[in-house]
C-alpha cells in the first residue's frame, strides 16, 4: 500500500497514511497522461468548471466509458487559470462528442495531439 501523496509505503493491513492521514492505495495513480492510458487519446473537452467536470465523470461512468481528466483537480483549476482537459480512446471520440453535444456542453474542434 502506498500514500498517494507522499509516496509512503505501507505493509498490507495499513488503510491510512500515519504522516498524511489520507487512504493509502494499492498503486500509484498513473502519472498525469493520457497515452499511458489509451493507445490513441483523443481531447473531446476542456473545461474551467469543476461543475462540469463532475457532470462529465459521472456521465461518462454510467456509460462505461473510459475516460481520462487532465489536470482535474480543483487546486490545479482554480490557480492560475488552468484547465481540465478531457481524453478518450479515438475509437470512443465520435460518441462522447455527439453526447457532450447533446448536453450543450462546449466541445471543441478536432484537433492531433
Ligand atoms: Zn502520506
């Protein structure tokens, strides 16, 4: 087990981080990219919004579509004027798109990564 935050490593049996006081997890989160996660990534949104982000996730959950938030946390978004950028396998794009159509969410122009 390992503390996401300040990488720690626990024995099995530990659910909490002693110096952090936050759930440890069985791995490291991915480092923040998508191509680590899909063969061909795909931007299908951005946002400045933690609304839309959460209305986004929970859409795509209920779906069963992967998806990958870059730079989704809320620390990131409100400094400095950054955003969250949304990825999905190509092979997935047409529909998100179509989707976050439907909910007159902005989705910006198709564009190579
Ligand atoms: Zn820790």
């Amino acid at each position: 087990m390992i503390c996401p935050k300040c990488k720690a490593e626990y024995r099995e049996g530990f659910y909490k981080c002693a110096d952090c006081g936050i759930d440890l997890v069985a791995e490291l989160p991915l480092e923040a990219a998508p191509e680590a996660i899909f063969k061909d990534p795909v931007e299908v949104f951005s946002t400045y919004q933690q609304s839309e982000i959460a209305f986004v996730k929970s859409i795509l959950e209920s779906e069963g579509i992967p998806y990958f938030f870059q730079g989704d946390s809320s620390l990131l978004i409100s400094a400095a004027g950054a955003y969250a950028r949304l990825f999905v396998d190509a092979k997935d794009a047409d529909r998100i798109r179509e989707l976050l159509h439907e909910l007159e969410l902005s989705v910006p122009e198709s564009e190579n990564i």
